[in-house]
C-alpha cells in the first residue's frame, strides 16, 4: 500500500476525525478547568488603606480575602502616623482577585538618626549648607561666643548638649550653632 493510498483510506479518516474529536474536547475541558482555577470573573476592588495602622489592615485585608506583605519602610512623614500605610501596591481601586498580595509601605516610628559632621573652622554659610542638605535644621537664634573670627563655628548644639563630630541624632533635628563673635583677640578651642 502506498502513502497516497494510506491517506485515502477509511482507517486513517478515522484516526483524523477521533484526534480532532479529542484535541477539541481536551481544549474545551482545559479551557473549563483555567475559568474555574484563575477565578476569571471575580474582581474585588482593593480598599485606600493610606494612614491605617498595620492591625486595621490586616483586618480590612482579611475580611476581603487578600494579604498583605510589608516591603519597606520610607523616610519618616511627620503627615501619617506612626507605622501607618503611606504607599501600597496595587492602587486603591485597582481590581484584583482573591489571596492576591497587596504591598505595603509604612511610616516608620521616628526620623533615622544622621551622623553629625565635622563643621570645625567652617563659615556659617557653609555650615548651614551643610547641615541642611543631610536634614538637619538650624536654629535662628545662633550663640556667639568670644572668638577672633566672626560667623565661624566653634560648635554646635542640640537640646541643650554640645554636639561632636560623630555623634548621631535624629533627622530633621533643630541644631543651634556657636558662632565666633569677631571681638575676641584670640583663638576659641574647642571644648573636648
């Protein structure tokens, strides 16, 4: 028997027609089982959780069958509370489907501390420049004290301590500076 006479044969029809009978039933069955497995229609719309604390997520969160992970903490927002939502992922309004993950940024509990430099001999511009743009803040009210050099520091303070270069304090700390007065006839050294 040759292959054209094989082709034309009732035998291989068969075959052809069982096989395409079989690919469309395992086609539909699978497209059956994906509808039942991926929960194709169902949408549960993910709720705003900014400012909520981490115990009234997770209740709100489980009460819409979803979960939540924690990926971060951000740079401390004096607007939200403490330990509260301040970004999530996916957005509020965003449609997702059960046990879906629901990503988490929170506001940690206080600024992180910075480590003071040393300042030492700069100018008061430089200094305030300085400090500035690692977080600090400096308070208008500088202290002058006896010193040949007018508007050099000569140390700094911070809730009534002398500061260091080295010392840690929080972010966004209000440092007042010691500033020389230009009156002195000598050199002001640093206090150790």
């Amino acid at each position: 028997m040759s292959l054209i006479q094989f082709i034309k044969s009732k035998t291989f029809l068969k075959q052809i027609v069982i096989a395409f009978v079989g690919l469309v039933v395992f086609v539909f069955v699978v497209m059956k089982w994906l509808n039942i497995s991926t929960n194709h229609d169902q949408k549960i719309e993910v709720p705003n959780l900014e400012k909520m604390s981490l115990n009234e997520v997770e209740k709100t969160l489980k009460e819409l069958d979803l979960r939540l992970f924690v990926i971060d903490s951000a740079s401390y927002n004096p607007d939200y509370p403490k330990k509260s939502v301040i970004d999530q992922d996916p957005e509020p309004g965003d449609f997702v489907k059960e046990n879906r993950k629901i990503y988490l940024t929170l506001n940690p509990s206080g600024y992180r501390n910075v480590e003071v430099p040393n300042v030492f001999g700069k100018t008061k511009r430089q200094v305030t420049s300085q400090l500035s743009s690692i977080g600090f803040k400096i308070s208008n009210n500088p202290i002058y004290v006896s010193d040949i050099a007018k508007d050099v520091v000569r140390g700094l303070r911070f809730n009534g301590k002398d500061l260091k270069a080295g010392d840690k304090i929080p972010k966004n700390s209000v440092i007042t500076l010691k500033l020389g007065d230009g009156k002195g006839t000598g050199r002001y050294t640093e206090s150790k």
